[in-house]
C-alpha cells in the first residue's frame, strides 16, 4: 500500500496490514508472495488457506387473525490501525456513554409492559418459539417453549404487534399499553394458508399510527431466506421481483435491481454503509456473510432517501442485528450448517445472545470453504472461496433506551476465473480483509411526548484486499478507511404528519492504491440532510422525503495526466427526494404512484482511476472532468392481498443525466496490450420495464408463486445499455404435506438477452428446475429446521447475462444443498 505526498500536505493514515511509509510514485514496486499452507479441514484451494441464522422478522402488512385483548503492506493479517483512528473511535465510545450517563436523571425509569401468549388460533395449543415484534422494528422479544413473551419498557399508547413462527401467518395487531401498567394479551395465530380479518384491541389508529408506508417494501427472511440461501447476498435474493446479480464467479457477486447496480443500489449493513469496494467493481465481494444474516430488506421510494441520495434503485438492507438493542431474558441463539455439491462446500454459523443483568452481549461467528464450481462442461478453475466472520456487541439496555458497541471481522479469501481475452490465463487470486467497529445509542424513554426515538450512529471500517496474479507477484492492492456518523431523530405525531423523520449523515473515506497502476490516492468526504414523512387521510396516504448531499473529492497529488485530465480537487452537491401517494380500493386493493429524483456524485474510482485491474479484464481510465447524475423515476403500481393470496404488478421509467459507467472502448489497451481499455463517461440513458409478483393459495395446503422481470435500457445516443437483465422470472408450486412439513419446486427462465450494449455478447434464454423441501422439528428442548433444495436439477447448461465469465463456462450445474439450523 502506498501513501503519497503532495506539496502542500502531508498523509500519515495507516491503510495497510502494518506500518507504511511513502512510495515514490515515479516507480512501481512488484513483491512475491509466498502462497500459505492449504487446510484439511476445508475443499482444496491452489494458492489460498483455508481460513446464525435467527428467524426472520418481517414488518410486512397482511391480513391478520383475531386477538383476544508499502513498500507495501506485507501479506500478513493486520495488525494495527492508526493511533488517531484508534483515539476516534474510543473517543466516540466514551462521548457516546457519558452523554448517556450525565442525562440519566432526565430519563423515568418507567414504562408499559406487554406480556402474554401465542396459541393456535384453532386448536388453542401454545405456539412457542416465535418472534414478538413491536412497531415493526423498535422492540422484539422471543416467546419460549410455552408461547409465552414479556416486552418491557415501552412508551405509552399504540403499537403494532407481529408475530413471526414457521408454518404461520405474521399478523398484525394494534395493542394499547398505558404508563406504568401491564397489559395482558392472547396472540390467536393462524396457519399460513388461512387468512382471518384484522382486529383491533382498543384505540383509535390516528392517535399514533405505525405505517406500513415506512415498512421495507420485500423482506426476505424465515423460509424464503433459508431456501435461497447461498454463498453471497447477491446469489440469495436474486430471484425477487425486479431482482438480479452482477458477478465474476461464485465470490463477487453484487445485487442488480431493476437495471441499477454499483452506488445506485445500496448494500446496507443493519442500515450502514459496509465499507467495501464493491459498489465500485465486478470482482470485488460485498463483505457481509449471508449465513450470519437475520433477515434481508428491499427498500424502494421515498423511505431510501434516508439512506443515501443515490439510492434510485433502491436499498438492499441486510439485517444482523450485531449490536443488541432489545433486552434478553436467557440465552438464545442458533447453530447452522450448509452443504453444497456443486463445489464441494461446506459452511457453519453460530449465533448467540447472552444476558448479563441491563447488559446483553450478542457473539456470532461463520466460516464457509469451497472449492471449484462445477457446471455441466466441467469444472470452472479458481472459483474456489474461504470465508471467516465474527463478530462481538455489547448492549446497555435500559428503560429509556440503549448503548451499544460492537466489532467485526471479515476475511475472504477467493478467486477470479481465467480473462477469456488473455490477460491472465491462470486467474486472479484476492485476499480480502475487513474490520469494523460501530458505537449505536438509542433513546426513547416513556417521559419523551414530542420524541418517539433518538438514534446516534458512529462507524469506521478498514478495509484491505489485495489481488495476487499466477506468479505470487502483488498486481493490485486497495486500502480503505471509512468512517461515517448519523444522527436520526423520529418525532411523535405532528398534526396529520405521521413518522417524521430528521437526520444528519456524514463520511470520510481515504482510499489508496497500489501496484502497477498511475491512480493517486484520494480523500472523499461527504455530508448529507434529510427529512420524511406520512400522511394518512382516510383511504388516501402519502410519503415524501427530501435530502440535500455534498461531497469532495480531495487527489494527494495534483497533476495532468495524458489519459484521465487534469487531477485535480472536485466539489459536488445537490438535492433528491420522493413522493409517494396511494390509496385503498378495497379491503384487499390498493394502488399507488412513485415519484423519484435522485443526485449521485462520481465515486474516486470513476474519477481518477488509471491502469490495469487483472481481477476485473479491464485497463480503466477514469474522467477528471466528469459530472455528477441526476435521475427521476416514476412508478405504478397495483397491489393485491387477500384471503386467498397476493399479488403485485409495477410499471416504471428511470431517466439518468451524466448516467456513469466504463465504457468498453473496443481497443486493447497500448500499455497492457492484453487487456481492453475501458473509459469512465457520463451519458445521458434512460430504463424502463415491469415486475410482477404473486403467491396464490390454490387449496389449503397447495399454493402457487412467481416473480417476473423486466428492464430495458438504452443510451440517448442509440445504444443499448451495457449488463442489462433480460426477462426472467420463476414459477413454483409449494403443497404443505403436513404441519411441520412442506415440499415444492419451480421453473427458472430468462429470455434471449439480444439487446446487448456496444461489444457485449446478446446470450440465449433458458429454463431450469429447482426443487425444495422443508422440515421442522422440536427436540431435545431445541427447534430444528431442515431445508433441502436441488438447484438446477436437470443438470441444464446455461449463461447467464451478468456473468462476467460467460464466455469461459457455463452457469453451475445440478447442485444439492442441505442446511439445518437449531434454534435455542
């Protein structure tokens, strides 16, 4: 990793694995690696070593049942971060905390309480091992073997109350809590495949409602989350409406939501930024893990605004909850395991909460190993993967709210297939390391009638990955220190203003490259203001936001060069925002328009990237001259949930200003005369298509599902859009063959993709089956759940469009997946 001066200042931050000092930038240095020892315990890799899942808890709306009432760094692990981060950061902890303790005395250590029991809705037996949710995702609490759940501390007056089980519907009930009483209640709740009416405990639903206006609009979690669950993120969701994935391999792989991907689709940690780099590369990994994963939520319209100002796509927020806000009242937890064939892969997961008196420490860890994929033409070289995470948080829970921190590391270690042109026939090895820290309080203390909540967030990731060529030589590496802060502040009911939302955002990034490459290391900061919220009029409701970013890129050196422009300091800012208006038609019916304007300034890479990227087949140029985008979205859409199922259709236009991408130039690069020289450019381009989504229930125990999608985008110029999805979709059917058993299968397709961008290759359509089965069991004193799936059971040969490689091998073949997780 290499640190560069300039003139008129001087870097002393700490990026790399130790102690760096700078490098001229008139030289490169190339440095061997020798390639560690391989582990028995896990597939083989060729230069690599060997390095919970809890129920899901989904705020979603439905009818519910009755309720009775350098030189560079050296390749070893880092070691150290530097001392002024390291002050930061405990500097915030002890703020945080003080800040805390010295208005204690402001905070009643009163409240309501809500206690009661979950019981089947027809046979009246208890309903244990479930999830309590209060305000979709404010408080929560685990009901034991009993069915029975104790939630404490709350503010007075109305709540939404969820119940999340398997083999149930989640509900949705409204439950008055006076101060200082305990309010009793039975939960009736009914199968999945029956749908009661809703009913009201007491009150009136204007005094202080909870909309599902500001629910996630898709949560993937509990059953769809463990059938789909796969090595990455991207690969476990794909298959949702307006769904895809962008990937290089079985590692690298990044969600794609409605033709949008990289910085305009958010990839959110428990509502953070990650801190990782693939928003900015096809080879780089998003650094969560998905079988640490609690639940995993697709945010659309006005309520992503919150999260950034790019988010025109949307958010795809995955939740782990690594820093407990919520009292426990025993240990609890969940021990998983996966096993896949296609690569020979093996995975395991722990997750734990232990109480302490008002303190809860919540400890996670996963480690996944794998092998090369194999697909029906053989196997596809150095796709093999090593994966570790862990992760520690300490809450400080209390009446009037909480204190908590929390660290985590990631490792990974995987590899880039063969580049089809040449650049590097053996592939690309990358070493992967992340670790983060974060101080979260949240306050809401009963005494509070203008607040509902509080929330005050610090993080800083550091974040290291180096890409190793055939040879052991250090091609590439990236260091990057990324701190960020929020402030969010949720007012009590103003008028007919319901959920309204204030909040400060800030980050700071400091990224470095080294290796072959001419890019300069670089500064980012950002800042950001934003405001939502909701207003309910009898059948009519509406959502707006609004938010204004800025951000400056900082190069340590100024210069001109031949290729990218003059690098120079660039300073961006504008506004977003959204609207969205609906009404009910019916009991079941409702329809609904967004309005959408998004700002994204351009990102370090797009600005002063100059050199070859091995991982990603590429010699990128960035743009020194390159603007900001501006895009507007509008949507239609239908929705439809009723006693005998659901559905959902949406209609939408994005049009992007400046949209930035790297644009395939066609030509070899002269420096690197195997690789493809790429420019960054801003274009204007414009996105259209249309998603459905449906689950039917047929029968009482036989239900039917599927999901289409399609996009189709084109440059104002003439030309296609580049890594554009063709249609596709999925269609299944699910038979419950009994209460604590189920089975099902569906049909994958896609269409012909013959609206290729400029020297992309059009792919042909396919169909693939899959198959599922699903089992849970109580023994032992624990809740087992067995989940088989078969992928691609006819071993059909296939590519997809968002492969990266393609062109070298087919999609994974027939693959056999078994997971089982116990509950406890």
């Amino acid at each position: 990793m290499a640190i560069c001066s300039s003139p008129t200042r001087t870097r002393t931050a700490s990026i790399g694995r130790s102690p760096m000092r700078p490098l001229p930038r008139s030289s490169t240095t190339r440095r061997t690696v020798p390639g560690p020892s391989t582990s028995s315990a896990m597939p083989p890799a060729r230069r690599r070593s060997a390095s919970r899942s809890t129920t899901m808890i989904t705020p979603t709306s439905c009818p519910a049942p009755s309720i009775s009432t350098s030189p560079r760094a050296v390749p070893e692990r880092h070691t150290t971060i530097t001392t002024m981060v390291e002050s930061r950061y405990w500097f915030a902890v002890a703020a945080a905390v003080l800040a805390v303790v010295a208005t204690r005395p402001c905070f009643a250590d009163e409240g309501a309480t809500l206690e009661g029991q979950l019981v089947d809705a027809v046979s009246g037996e208890p309903v244990g091992w479930a999830v309590v949710i209060l305000d979709e995702r404010d408080h929560h609490a685990h009901a034991d073997a009993e069915g029975r759940f104790r939630l404490e501390h709350l503010p007075a007056g109305l709540h939404t109350v969820q119940v999340l089980r398997i083999g149930y519907s989640p509900g949705g009930w409204t439950v008055n809590t006076p101060a200082g009483a305990v309010t009793e209640v039975t939960l009736r709740l009914v199968s999945r495949s029956v749908t009661l009416h809703e009913s009201v405990v007491t009150a009136d639903r204007s005094n202080d409602a909870v909309s599902a206006l500001a629910a996630p609009e898709q949560v993937i979690g509990d059953q769809r989350l463990r059938q789909n669950l796969s090595r990455t993120i991207a690969e476990t969701i794909a298959l949702e409406p307006g769904l895809a994935q962008r990937s290089m391999g079985p590692a690298p792989a990044r969600p794609v939501l409605r033709g949008l991907s990289g910085d305009r689709l958010l990839v959110l940690e428990d509502g953070g930024r990650t801190g990782d780099l693939s928003a900015t590369s096809s080879d780089h990994a998003v650094a969560i893990e998905p079988l640490t994963t609690e639940r995993i939520e697709i945010v659309r319209g006005p309520e992503a605004i919150l999260y950034g100002g790019n988010a025109l796509g949307g958010v795809v927020n995955v939740v782990r909850g690594a820093v407990p806000s919520e009292r426990v009242e025993r240990p609890r937890g969940a021990i998983s395991w996966q096993l896949e064939s296609v690569n020979s892969g093996i995975g395991s997961g722990i997750d734990v909460h232990l109480p302490a008196g008002p303190l809860v420490f919540r400890l996670d860890g996963s480690l996944r190993g794998a092998g090369d994929i194999g697909t029906p033409d053989g196997d596809l070289l150095n796709t093999d993967l090593t994966t570790g995470n862990t992760a520690l948080g300490i809450g400080w829970v209390r009446p009037w709210g909480h204190v908590g921190i929390g660290y985590s590391l990631y490792d990974s270690d995987y590899g880039i297939p063969p580049d089809p042109i040449g650049g590097h026939p053996s592939g690309v090895d990358i070493r992967l390391d992340r670790r983060h820290r974060e101080v979260r309080v949240g306050l809401h203390p009963p005494t509070w009638t203008w607040l509902r909540r509080l929330e005050l967030i610090y993080a800083h990731s550091h974040y290291f990955q180096e890409e190793i060529e055939a040879s052991g030589d250090i091609g590439l590496e990236f260091g990057v220190l990324t701190t960020n802060t929020e402030v969010r502040a949720r007012l009590a009911p103003i008028g007919p203003l319901r959920n309204v939302t204030l909040g400060l955002w800030g980050e700071h990034r400091d990224c470095n490259t080294a290796g072959l490459v001419f890019t300069p290391d670089a500064e980012e900061t950002a800042g950001a203001a934003f405001i939502y919220g909701e207003w309910l009029h009898g059948p009519w409701s509406t959502n707006a936001a609004l938010r204004w970013d800025g951000r400056r890129l900082d190069p340590a050196v100024e210069k001109i060069s031949d290729e990218v422009g003059h690098i120079r300091e660039r300073s961006f800012a504008g506004a977003s925002g959204g609207i969205g208006v609906e009404r009910q038609l019916g009991s079941a019916l409702r329809s609904g328009v967004t309005w959408m304007s998004s700002f994204r300034a351009p990102q370090v890479e797009e600005v002063y990237s100059e050199g070859p990227h091995l991982a990603a087949y590429a010699f990128e140029v960035g743009n020194a001259d390159i603007g900001e985008e501006q895009g507007n979205g509008l949507e239609l859409f239908v929705d439809w949930r009723g006693a005998a199922g659901d559905a959902r259709l949406a209609v939408f236009r994005n049009t992007i200003t400046g949209y930035i991408f790297p644009q395939n130039t066609g030509q070899l690069s002269l420096r690197r005369g195997d690789l493809l020289l790429y420019r960054f450019t801003g274009l204007d381009a414009q996105m259209w298509g249309a998603e459905a989504g449906w689950q039917v229930h047929l029968t009482r125990r036989l239900s039917s599902y599927g999901t289409v999608s399609l996009v189709h985008g084109e440059l104002d110029e003439g030309d296609d859009l580049p890594s554009m999805p063709p249609l596709q979709g999925r269609i299944g059917v699910r038979h419950q063959a009994a209460a604590s058993f189920d089975l099902g299968g569906a049909l994958r397709f896609a269409d012909d993709q013959d609206r290729a961008g400029r020297f992309e290759a059009p792919t042909s359509g396919y169909v693939v089956l899959d198959l599922s089965a699903e089992m849970h069991r109580v023994a032992f004193g624990l809740l087992h759940v067995m989940t088989l799936s078969v992928d691609n059971a006819l071993d059909t040969e296939y590519r997809r469009h968002l492969n990266r490689v393609r062109e070298i091998m087919p999609e994974p073949g027939r693959s056999v997946r078994v997971l089982h997780k116990a509950f406890f």
